[in-house]
C-alpha cells in the first residue's frame, strides 16, 4: 500500500469530520473546506492506488520476462549451431 493511499484516506475522513462540523453549527464555510478536504483525500488516495497498480504490473511483467527469456536464449542458440552443421 502507498502511503499516498493511507494520507488520501485520512484527508476524507477528517473532511467528512470539518464537513459534518460545519453542518451541525450551521458554519458553510466550515462545510465546504470540509469537502474540498474530502476531494483532495480522494485524488491523492486514488493517485496512490495507481502508484501500486503501476509498481504490482511492472514486478509481474519482470517476474513474467525472466522466466521466459532463459529459454527463448538457449532455443536460439540451439537453432543456430544446427545451421552451422548442416552448412558445412
């Protein structure tokens, strides 16, 4: 997990927390920071989610590459040196 998801999350919950504030005193300016402070937790926990799925969908395509290009070497090499044996 990315931090950026744990700060996203907190930055909603708390902006959840001002917003209700703001609707129990009957303080708008109180409510709309208290959204805005939700819509900047959401982004920046999205923003880690995407990090994650980036760094997971570069670890399997490496994991996915090196157990595939060891063989493909070796049958190449193989297909050569049977060229180099019929041609001589």
């Amino acid at each position: 997990m990315d931090s950026n998801e744990v700060k996203g999350k907190m930055k909603d919950v708390a902006g959840k927390t001002q917003e209700k504030f703001g609707e129990v005193t009957g303080n708008k300016e109180q409510e709309l920071k208290g959204m805005g402070k939700q819509a900047e937790g959401k982004v920046q926990e999205t923003y880690g989610k995407a990090k994650d799925a980036v760094r997971d969908a570069e670890e399997s395509f490496r994991k996915r590459q090196s157990d595939v290009q060891p063989n493909r070497d070796e049958e190449i090499g193989n297909t050569d040196i049977e060229k180099d044996e019929n041609a001589a």
